[in-house]
C-alpha cells in the first residue's frame, strides 16, 4: 500500500536561513507528489506538485521540490525562510488509480527571529 | 483560485445531538469532493469520498450511519454527524477535485472545528 513518511515532526529555523523539510513515500509505479501548507486554522493549500517531467519542481512562495526516485523521496526547500512560513507542512501522494490522496504526518516549521 | 467554504467554521454540540456542516465550491464545479478529519498535531484521515448523485464512499472504520454525507449538487456536499459524543470532537476539513488524473486540482475548505460537551 501506498504511504508517505515525514521523519520530522517538527523543525525550527532561523528566519532567512535555509530549509529542507524531507519526505519518503512508498508506491510502486511513478508517484504523483503534492506539498500542501496548513497555516493554524486554515484549510491546506498546495504549494507544488510533481506528476512528470523535471524532478525539480518550483512552487508558490519560493518553495521547490526535487523527486529522486533513487531514494524514494519528495524533499521541500526554500532558500530562505521568512516568518510567515511558520506553519504545517504535508507531503502526500496519490494512490493507485488516482483516487485518494495519501497524507503523511505532518511536519510542523517554527521559525525564530 | 477556486475556493472551497465550509460552514460553520467552528460549531459546540451537546452530546447526542446532531450537527451538519456544509461544503461548497464557490467558483467551480466539483464532481468529486472529500471528507477528512484531523485530530491535534495529527494528519488528514479520510473519511469519505462523495461524487455528485451518488452514495459516498467509505473509508474502512468509518461509521457511515454516524457521519451522514450528502452530496446533491456540484458545488455542495454536507457532513452530518449523528447523536454526536465527545469522541466526534475534531477538525473536519472537505476539499474539492476537478480535473482528472494527471491535470487535476484538489482544494481544501478552512475546516469546522467541531466541540462535543
């Protein structure tokens, strides 16, 4: 069966420094990889998606993603992090046939000044 | 973007009564839409999968008698939950799928967070 695992349950970085939030799914085919944002008490929204094509994928507010297929992962990056990044972050995956979306756990982003 | 509402954003029920949350896409149609809840720190579990006219679809260790949903037009599905218990307590987040499988969008309401006293 299909799963995504965010090994990180949460991370604190500096504002402008670097992040990396990592992500491994399990599935058997060419995954189809989603990273969506969850601000408190929001709904999610989706920051990239990767279906095919350049494993490099860019997304909304300076976020990327690279999928390696080699080590089964989907990582989430930005350059530098601003405050308003604080926020949760799923990583999921389609499953087989395309139907359900598969979440992972969740990784919570602290940023400090 | 499209936009997903959900109504009430925040609802407080004495148990065993029963409450409904409504889900709508206000700029789009939506032939598929989902039900998850999130627990604290925790993430989206599906609950169920409704399409337009038709019965939803459940997922395993869902009670589909005690989370009643209808979907009866292509902007509007709604979660009841029945003769609700302080164990129905939870953020209910709804989303919207148009498109299909490898162009499609999937949106996300704001949630109900849902307090059973």
């Amino acid at each position: 069966a299909q799963s995504v695992t965010q090994p990180d349950i949460h991370i604190t970085v500096s504002e402008g420094a670097s992040l990396e939030l990592r992500c491994n799914y399990s599935y058997g085919a060419t995954p189809y990889l989603f990273w969506y944002v969850q601000s408190p008490g929001q709904g999610l929204q989706l920051l990239l998606k990767y279906f095919s094509g350049d494993t490099l994928v860019q997304g909304i507010k300076g976020f990327e993603a690279e999928f390696k297929r080699s080590q089964s992962s989907f990582n989430l990056r930005k350059p530098s992090v601003h405050w308003s990044d604080a926020a949760e972050y799923f990583c999921a995956v389609l499953n087989t046939g395309g139907f359900k979306t598969i979440f992972g756990a969740g990784t919570r982003l602290f940023v400090k000044a | 973007g499209a936009v997903v509402s959900q109504h009430p954003s925040r609802v407080i029920c004495k148990s065993g009564t029963s409450v409904k949350i409504e889900c709508r896409s206000l700029d789009f149609q939506a032939t598929t839409m989902f039900w998850y809840r999130q627990f604290p720190k925790q993430s989206l579990m599906l609950m169920a999968t409704s399409n337009e006219g038709s019965k939803a679809t459940y997922e395993q260790g869902v009670e589909k008698d005690k989370f009643l949903i209808n979907h009866a037009s292509l902007t509007l599905s709604t979660l009841t939950v029945t003769s609700a218990h302080p164990e129905d307590s939870s953020f209910y987040i709804c989303s919207a799928r148009v498109g299909s499988l490898g162009a499609y969008e999937q949106y996300f309401g704001p949630g109900t967070r849902l307090t059973v006293t």
